[in-house]
C-alpha cells in the first residue's frame, strides 16, 4: 500500500508492513525534492505521453502528500549522505550530527 492510499488511515501503513516485519515500530519518512528537480528526473526516464502525464500530476500528488500527513517526517532535497544521517536520526537509529 502506498503513503497515498493510506491517508485516510495512518495505521494502515504499519499494517501492510507488519505482514513483512513482526514486532517493530514503523517510522514513514517523505523525501521530497524541488519540483523542477522532479521534473528533470522525470525528463532523464520517460518521454511522451507518460512524460506528460507525470507533469500533470507532479502538482496534484505533492498535495496529496502534504495533505494525507501519514508520514512521521519529511526530509528535502540535499547530498545523498545528509538525507541518509538526517533519516537516521529522525528514526532514532544513530545520534543527530
């Protein structure tokens, strides 16, 4: 089940994962980038019609997202190595640096 699907009930989250992790605490991060990043991504993978479709739903989905709130915490767009440590520290699994 996606972050998305979820937003009418937190808890749903956990449950899709539980089936996979038994007795864990699961912690949902957002990772979100510049749409213009976005954008050039999308760019560098698909073209036509599914490029444009992507386009036009950029917009609507960050929305989604930021309106369904199931996620423990959002992280923006930096160097692959201070995302990773600040994911790391959010979730508790090593100490903020």
């Amino acid at each position: 089940m996606s972050a998305l699907g979820a937003r009418s009930c937190r808890g749903a989250v956990p449950l899709a994962v539980g089936s996979l992790v038994r007795d864990c605490e699961v912690q949902l991060c957002r990772l979100v980038a510049p749409a213009e990043i976005v954008r050039e991504r999308l760019r560098g993978r698909d073209d036509g019609d599914r490029l444009e479709r992507h386009f036009t739903r950029l917009a609507q989905h960050e929305a989604e997202h930021e309106a369904a709130g199931v996620e423990d915490s959002v992280v923006n767009e930096r160097p692959a190595n201070e995302v990773a440590q600040e994911v790391l520290a959010k979730v508790a699994w090593v100490k903020s640096m």
